[in-house]
C-alpha cells in the first residue's frame, strides 16, 4: 500500500483555488502479477473513464510481469480507448518487467522516474519437473513482432524493443543508430553493446533516456512532466469481488468445493449441504469466468443464487441450517446493494497540511443512502413484530384459506420395526446407485449401498442401521 499511496502523491495536484484538468488514473503495482483480475481492472476503468468524460489517463506501472494472453487484452483495451479520442500516458513507478515492458510499449508516452527499469519480456513457462523454462518459438515469435509492432507504432526503434523479448539478438549501437548483429558477425571498432549474445535487455532509468525508449524523467513529482491535474480513480465493489474470486488460492477452494459437494451428493440418499455448497461455489465460478459480461448483472445473479439455495434449504433439506442461511445473506446482501448507489470515480485532493487525504465524494453519497436504508429496514422489522404479536391471530381466524374441521384420528401403517444388527443378507431388487430397495425374508426395505453402486439381483450384507437408514454392501 505504501507505493500506492507514494504514487497518489505524486498524481495530486495543489488546490491553488483554481480548477485544474481531471485525470483518470489505473494502477498496474504492488509488485502484482498481471493476470485476468488486472485485465478486468484496467478495462472497467477505462470504459468508466469514458462514460465519465475523463479523457485522459496515467497508467502507473509497477509489475514484475504477468500472463501473457492477459497482457495481450490489456494492449487492446489501451488501444480502443486511444481510439476512440482517449490519451494514455504510462508512469513506470519502478519495475516494468516482462509483460509490464510490453503494457508500457503500448503507451504513446512513457514517464520514468530514477528507479525504474524495464525490459526482460522474453515469455516462460512452467516444464514438466515445475521449473520456468523459455516457450516455444512460436510464442516468442509473435510477441517479438507484437512489441517490435508496438515501438514502431509511436516512434521507438523497434530492436531495442525486440532485444527485450529475443535473448539471442546481438544489438550494438554503431554510428548512432542501432544494428542486430547476425550469426558469426563481428563487433567492429567503436561499436557500443546494448545487448549481448544470450543475454535478455533490461535498461536502467539513464539507459531508457538515452535509447529513446522513455520519453520524460522526473526526479519528484510525476506532474514536472504532464502539468497539475485533478486526480479520479475508479474503484467498484463488483471488481474488487470478482479479483478475490479469481485469485488461484479462491477459485481452487471453490472448484474443491464443487467437485466434492456433487460427488457427496451422488453417493448419499436425499439432498443435503454439500449440494447447496456445490452450487454456491459452481455459481462463483460461472460468475467470476463471465465477469466482464456478467458485471452490470451482478447483483441480480447473487439474489437469484440466493433464492435458488433457500429453495433448496425448504424443500430439500429437512430443517434450517448453513444453506438457509447464505441463501438469506446473499438476497439481503445483493438487495441492499441493489438500492445502494455505485461507488464508482473517486476524487483526490492534497489539503494544506501536507498530509494525503482522499474524501471520497462517491462514498459520502453512498452512506447517505444507507442511514435511510438502514431506518426503513429498522422500521419494516418493527412492523413485522407488532403484525406478528397483536395482528396475525385477527388474520388467522377470518382467513377463508384456513381449514377449520378435523378428519378424526388415523392411525398410520403397520410398519416392520428395524430390527438388524448387522451381518444380515439381503437380495437388491433394484439396481443401486446407491440407493434402491431390497429384498429380506419377504419382505421390501430401502436400502444405501456404502460401496457405491450394485446391480439388481446382488447379494448385499447389512452393514449398520442409522435414523431408519439401513446402510448394505455388496457381496463379493
């Protein structure tokens, strides 16, 4: 959090009494690897930046790199936003490695400060025994061309570039202009290596400078380059959910959770509460692989998970329990923030003290939405009380619904009592799967095969008796 706070430090401007131009900023830090959650970070807040009128925006670098594929969206969601009239100037707050060297080359402008660096982007994978190991040439081919592409797109020379993704491009500096050396070529006199054989090109902050590569270097404060702004950050409850759900500790749990809850579900009788988990977690998962998509839906998704598990708490699963519960939490929780307004643009000013502090107009508007929601629901609750207390008992006698005679006493069915104390065998009538019926001296039980499954005709011993659940295996 420290780099963050350092880098609003340097994107506010004073308040002077005099309005300076707004300014989008989208954060790529913490020393964070890129991976979908940035791409749905970076591509939200552009499109919020659009919505908004925010035209410009200072993308802030700080990554050791990342995913390929996801760096790839982010490019392409930098360059629809140029597109469309929007200006994206990149700020490397530090490292800008590997996928983070090629973000930054998408960037018309690149501002660096004494610390930063960039370069080595040549892509890696994980190998059979776990170690990283360089990807086929052909991945390294295209993102060669893909950043070779990207320099020359906003005037870097191109092999710089490439030397960063191609450890085997020999690059020297002859007569001031850059020459990749082929195969068995010689250094002549006075030739400057920029990149040696086998050796990927990291550059320093004084390198960046002096090969083009970097356009701006500040000492201070990052508006020396890009004059005083207003500075606005987009943040949503929704973005931060979905990153947490896609973070690989998250979704392995969730996917755990899935695949057990319906293997529990199939080997036992009934509907229980690894079911109602297993739809919670598959529901997550849909969710967090639908998330650009499903984003503006998502609290309707949640309050329709949450009916779908009270549906199941009801009627599948005898009493109240963990089910019941979620599924309540989740159609208070997603209407509560269906009521609620966004928290969308945050603005940042630097008062007088020198200190950072960021009052969040958006969030002021939000609590006030909440004392109101907050009084009703505190009123609805009392209502309910008094209807249930001094009311519903008036209701009750005059409701036409309410059957008013009795049918006598019946007397229910002469069962047999569970006598088994376990060794007995028994016949399946039907196949079980696992469970079924089955035969014994005469006459028919609903049994639970505890091996799994057994074909109709099995010869299947009596294994225990639990709440008039007679558990058999099969026979060998």
């Amino acid at each position: 959090m420290g780099k963050i706070w350092i880098c609003f430090c340097f994107v506010i401007c004073m308040q002077m009494g005099w309005a300076s131009e707004r300014m989008g900023v989208v954060e790529i830090g913490g020393l964070e690897g890129i991976d979908q959650s940035t791409f749905l970070k970076v591509k939200l807040s552009l499109d919020e930046y659009q919505k908004e009128g925010v035209e410009r925006v200072l993308l802030v670098l700080n990554t050791p790199g990342g995913e390929v594929f996801s760096t790839l969206k982010i490019i392409e969601a930098i360059k629809k936003f140029m597109a469309d009239g929007g200006e994206v100037k990149c700020y490397v707050d530090g490292w800008a490695i590997s996928a983070g060297a090629l973000i930054a080359y998408a960037c018309p402008e690149i501002i660096i400060n004494k610390g930063s660096i960039m370069g080595a982007a040549e892509p890696v994978q994980a190998g059979a025994d776990g170690a990283m190991q360089t990807s086929s040439e052909k991945v390294n081919s295209c993102l060669r061309a893909q950043i070779a592409s990207l320099a020359a797109l906003h005037g870097r020379d191109p092999l710089v570039a490439m030397a960063m993704v191609d450890k085997e491009m020999h690059l020297v500096k002859r007569d001031g202009k850059f020459v990749a050396l082929g195969k068995g070529e010689g250094i002549e006199p006075g030739d400057v290596v920029i990149a040696g054989e086998d050796k990927l090109l990291t550059l320093t902050s004084e390198q960046l400078m002096e090969y083009g590569v970097a356009d701006q270097r500040v000492d201070t404060r990052v508006q020396e380059a890009i004059g005083e702004f207003e500075g606005a950050y987009f943040s949503n409850w929704r973005l931060d959910f979905v990153r947490v759900l896609l973070n690989p500790i998250v979704s392995g749990i969730l996917f755990t959770l899935l695949t057990v809850g319906i293997y529990m579900e199939m080997t036992t009788p009934g509907f229980g509460v690894m079911g109602g988990l297993s739809i919670l977690s598959g529901s997550l998962i849909l969710m967090a692989s639908q998330a650009l998509d499903m984003m503006p839906y998502m609290e309707m998704f949640l309050f329709a998970v949450g009916v779908a598990l009270l549906f199941v708490e009801l009627f599948l699963i005898p009493g109240f329990g963990v089910i019941g519960a979620l599924g309540i939490l989740l159609c208070f929780g997603s209407g509560l923030l269906m009521i609620l307004p966004g928290v969308q643009l945050k603005e940042f000013v630097l008062p007088s003290h020198g200190g950072v502090q960021i009052p969040h107009v958006a969030y002021l508007d939000l609590l006030f939405h909440l004392k109101y929601v907050v009084i009703y629901t505190g009123l609805a609750i009392g209502l309910c009380y008094l209807f249930g207390r001094h009311f519903s008992g008036y209701f009750y006698e005059r409701s036409p619904l309410v059957l008013r005679t009795t049918s006598g006493d019946v007397e229910g069915p002469d069962y047999p009592e569970w006598a088994f104390a376990g060794g007995e065998v028994m016949v399946a009538k039907t196949s079980l799967k696992p469970w079924g019926k089955a035969h014994f001296e005469g006459r028919e039980y609903d049994v639970v095969c505890a091996g799994g499954y057994a074909d109709a005709g099995s010869r299947l011993s009596v294994v225990k008796v639990e709440r008039n659940k007679i558990f058999v295996r099969k026979e060998k």
